[in-house]
C-alpha cells in the first residue's frame, strides 16, 4: 500500500507526518533542535543538528508505521520555515551556524535600504518586506561584517536547501521560499539582478530556483540503506511552510476569506492571481505557483510569546509539564471579562515585523493598577498577541475583503484562543481540530504531482473533516474595538522609545568594556 510522508523543517523542530493516498494520518512524529541566541539580535541554528534530528525522526516513523505495515513510500515532499541564510563551502559544507527568520542584527542595513529608492524597487519586483528577516539583507551584513565568511562562501542557502543537498547531492530551492529571500523577481521568476548586486553575489551562488512539484533528484544510496526506502522514492522539494498552512487550510483563490497561523510566530494571509501592491511596503507576495501569490503579513510574536510567559509566571509540578501549566494559566485568563479590566500588552519581544516592520519594537503591559493580579497578566497577554493579529488583517482588508477566517497553528486552535479570534475580528472562525494544515498542504503537493488530484484547486475545496466554527460575540467585539485603538496607537507612538531602549541595550550589552570605560 502506497503512502506520503510530509518532512516539516520547522522553526523549533521537524515534524514528520504520514498521509495514506486518501489524505488521512496514518502517523507522525516529531523531533526538536535548538536556536541559539548568542548576542541581542542574534538567531541561529546548527544546520548539521537539524539534519541529524531529520534523520533521527524519519528513521523512527519509518520503524514504527512504515515497514511493520508494510507501505511503500511513494513520495517524501519537504516544507519549511521562510527567510533562513547558510553559507556554504564549496563541498557544500556549513561555514557556521544558519541564520534564522528571527535574526534581527541586520537592522540597521534593513532600515537604510527600506528608505532609500532601491529599497522600494526591490519590493515591487521581489515582494519581500524590506527588514532584517529578509536573507538579502543577512547576506549583506555578512559581506560587512563577517568578510572572511562572506569570502569563503561558494553558496547561500536555505536550511531546507541544505537538507535537500545532504539527502539528494541536488542544489535547489522551491518558488515560495525563493520569493522569501529578496533576491527573487517574482514576476520573472528569476534571481533579481538588483539584488545580487546590492549583496555582492552571483546567481550561481544561489540553490536552483524550482516550482514547487519538482523532484529534487533521488536519495543516496546511503540513505537508501540506513532508512530502508527505495531507490524510487520520489523526492519532492514541496514549499515553505506559510504557503502550506494557507493551501492545507483550503484557502483557494478569489476567495474572501484569509487564512490565520498562530503557532510560535504567526501570519495573517490571503490567496490570489495578482500581488498586493502597497507604498508602504507593509505586505509580503510569495509565489506558491506561477498562477498563485500568497499575500499578507507576519508577526514574530504568537505562542512563543505565551510559552515565554509559562516559563516565567506559570507554575510547573515538574520542568516537563509545560502544556498542563498553560492550561492551568487558560483556565484563570477564562475568568477575567474581556479587555483584562484595562490592561494591554504589547507582544514584542522578539521585535515585530507586519504592519509595524519595526525590528526595536519591544513588549510593554499599560494600564496596570493596584488591582490587577496574575489572572489579569495571563489574559491580557494573549489578548495582546491576538491585538497584533488582528492589526495585520485590518490592514489586509484595506486591499482584500475578508468575509470569514480559517485558524490553523498550535495556539491559534486552542479553543479558548479561536473564540477571542472571532470575536476581535467579528467574523467567524474554522477551525479543524487535531489537523496540521502545513503537513496537510505538503500532502496536497505530493497528491497532486501523484495525479490523485487534477490541480491544486480541486485539492484545496475537498476537505477531508468539517470544521468547528466558532461565532463572533458581539459584545466582546465592541470592546476589544476600543482597547485595540490604545494598542494601535501606542505601537505608533513609542517608535521613538523603542529604538532608544535598543541603543542602550546594545550599548550595554558588554559589561566588561563599561567597567574598563570607567576606570578610564
């Protein structure tokens, strides 16, 4: 019997999932590596312990459902997480760890290209954002800061780039992760000139730019070997995971209705046959296809933000009960009237990227009082995180109208976090319980390169379970309505004071040197 595995390269872990030919679970796993924060601004992952842990998970699924059951993997499709830089060798080697979405150290390089005219020309024709998540920009502050690296580079690519490499010897890259980098023109599908030329490279020092149903050649007789998989085992090069999560979710084009992605950051996203074009280069257009453009926005802040706040407010019978503590922190925030009695928050820790593109921003609570305790924290804070979500589909609905919405991600599902969804936005809201939208998407690629499907569309408007829909509370709706305008106003009105609190950290950052100035 026939499956699919999907391979997720997610920002924190893999998640590997496997897909009968009908589109059900037969199992997953899934497998972590850490992201390493060195200095402020800095997010890295060592690509050869990501490729290690993909191995170990593939090796473990393949063990547990695959060859005692008896399947034949048909097809393998890989996704993952946008906006990642690896230089490498010219043995295909890392030069040190990968650079990750979350990077924010080329904010000053990201800030003067966004205000001059090239920075805006580089938008119109690549769609990428112009900010320090963007790989062009890494790879410019490589090339000014880390000459030697820069020099020995034979090529930069993505961490899924690499993976693909270490399994297949191929060099590739699929068109939604290439459209991510600000290099390509997603008009012409080809690398921008403007942009090589802006971070000092050729296009022979990037992966081979591929649609997102190509193979990706085959796998190594190596790993042929040790995972038991045969020679014709397709390997599909699939797609980044934000274009997945918006085809699983079956957001197809010409619709009104945007896709919702709270995981550990999140994304507000819409499909269509044409870009958002925006003079304030607030949106991102990322191709799935050359007849799809997946717009919206991205926030660096959803349930990582929540789970920070676990680990330092939540109270644990052991350092493994994670998920019971959050549950604990539900429970109390469920007992606190919408808007949290007057406190908001503002989410950004890790900086923030849509509508803001702001990588000082930083996180805030306002309005505390003498009566404000934990419970009204814990509310406050997801309402916050959700505030920011909601900041991105109000300004995607100045280009698109959005009648419904579709909730995919680990915290965007909790229920408790659905509804407040609904109600913020005042739109009902879908969700498909125990579903991963990005694997489900990946499996949507295999299937339909398998001929199972005869186009992406007819994949996306046959769901395999209905989804739950929660209603919008109106009432709770007017509320979060005013609070949102203290929100708004205050992301706009402390830029200033961002950006200070960012110089004085930088600036003291280095406590030896300090002590060393002041002796002097």
């Amino acid at each position: 019997m026939d499956c699919i595995i999907t391979v997720e390269l997610g920002t924190y872990g893999i998640r590997v999932f496997i897909y009968d030919l009908s589109g059900r679970v037969i199992g997953s796993m899934k497998g972590h590596y850490p992201t390493f924060h060195t200095q402020p601004d800095y997010s890295e992952q060592d690509p050869e312990q990501i490729f290690i842990t993909t191995l170990y998970v593939l090796k473990n699924i393949l063990n547990e459902y695959i060859h005692p059951g008896k399947y034949k993997v048909a097809s393998i499709c890989f996704c993952g997480s946008m906006h990642s830089v690896l230089p490498v060798d010219a043995k295909g080697n890392p030069l040190g760890n990968a650079i990750t979405w979350a990077d924010n150290r080329a904010k000053k390089e990201a800030q003067e290209l966004r205000n001059s005219p090239l920075g805006k020309k580089l938008y119109r024709e690549t769609g990428t954002p112009i900010h320090p998540m963007s790989p062009l920009v890494k790879i410019a502050w490589i090339r000014d800061h880390d000459k030697e690296r820069f020099r020995s580079a034979s090529k930069f690519l993505s961490i899924k780039s690499y993976i693909i490499h270490q399994l297949t010897g191929e060099y590739m890259i699929d068109y939604s992760i290439a459209s991510a980098t600000g290099l390509l023109n997603i008009h012409t599908v080809s690398w921008e000139g403007d942009a090589l030329q802006y971070a000092g490279i050729t296009a022979d020092q990037l992966a081979v730019v591929a649609p997102v149903l190509s193979k990706a050649g085959k796998l190594k007789k190596a790993y042929q070997q040790s995972l038991g998989l045969q020679a014709d085992t397709k390997i599909l090069i699939g797609s980044s995971d934000g274009c997945l999560a918006t085809l699983g979710d079956g957001i197809i084009k010409g619709e009104a209705k945007a896709c919702i992605t709270i995981e550990d950051s999140g994304a507000v996203r819409v499909m269509g046959t044409s870009v958002l074009k925006d003079e304030q280069m607030r949106f991102f257009n990322y191709l799935l296809t050359n007849d799809y453009y997946i717009s919206g926005g991205p926030t660096n802040n959803g349930g990582n933000i929540f789970e920070w706040f676990t680990r330092q407010f939540g109270e644990f019978a052991s350092q493994f009960d994670m998920e019971d503590s959050m549950q604990q922190l539900l429970e109390e925030a469920a007992n606190v009237p919408a808007g949290s009695d007057g406190l908001v928050f503002l989410p950004y820790l890790l900086g923030e990227r849509a509508p803001i593109w702001n990588a000082n921003a930083r996180g805030a609570y306002f309005g505390l009082n003498i009566k404000h305790e934990r419970k009204h924290f814990i509310r406050a804070t997801i309402e916050g995180i959700l505030y920011e979500i909601y900041s991105i589909g109000k300004t995607l609905e100045e280009q698109r109208s959005i009648e419904n919405l579709s909730v995919n991600g680990s915290f965007g599902t909790i229920p408790f976090c659905s509804q407040l969804i609904a109600d913020i936005f005042n739109k009902p809201v879908q969700v498909r319980p125990e579903f991963h939208s990005i694997s489900f998407g990946a499996y949507i690629l295999s299937a339909t390169e398998m001929g199972i499907y005869t186009s992406l569309d007819d994949a996306a408007t046959k769901p395999i379970d209905p989804p739950d829909v929660f209603k919008p509370n109106k009432q709770h709706h007017g509320i979060y309505a005013d609070y949102f305008r203290i929100f708004e106003r205050l992301s706009a009105k402390l830029s200033d004071e961002f950006e200070a609190i960012a110089n004085l950290q930088q600036k003291y950052t280095h406590p030896d040197k300090l002590l060393m100035n002041d002796k002097l």
